[in-house]
C-alpha cells in the first residue's frame, strides 16, 4: 500500500467526522425551514405521525450522504492535487 495512502486513512476518518457535523447542522437548518421547528422528530416520539417521523428520516439521510460525498471526494481531489496519488 502507498504510504499516501496510509496516511489519508486517518485524514479521511476527519474528514468523515467534520461531515458529519457540517451535515447535522445543514439539516437543523433545513428542519427549521420546512416544519418550522426547532426540532425534528424522534422516532419514539408520541405525538409526531409516522409522515413526519420518516419524512424526517428520510432528509437526514439524503443530507447526510450528499455532504458526505461532497466533504470524501474533496478531501481526495485534494489529496490528489498535493501529491498526485488519488487516495482509495
């Protein structure tokens, strides 16, 4: 294995971090703009309707994988760009 590519392994492992973060702030945000909320649903939440429940469920997912992709493939491109080795 590249020594490149051994030493993005625990950059990437950040990186996938800092996504996470990023895209847990993204989804409160759109949360709040769509249900007008501060909140979104628990899935043991009594009072919320099996709609908004996997409705919600279903954006944080989509908004979790696309800045996750978007954070990976930067993180690669630029790892790419400073060493010329694309990291796996």
């Amino acid at each position: 294995m590249n020594m490149v590519k051994i030493a993005y392994k625990p950059f990437g492992v950040g990186l996938g971090m800092a996504a996470g973060a990023v895209a847990g702030t993204v989804f409160n945000q759109v949360w709040k703009r769509l249900g007008h909320e501060d909140d979104a649903p628990d899935a043991t939440d009594e009072q919320r309707h099996w709609r908004e429940i996997l409705l919600a469920a279903a954006l944080q997912g989509a908004i979790f994988a696309v800045v996750r992709a978007a954070v990976e493939r930067g993180g690669a491109r630029t790892t790419k760009r400073l060493t010329g080795v694309w990291p796996d």
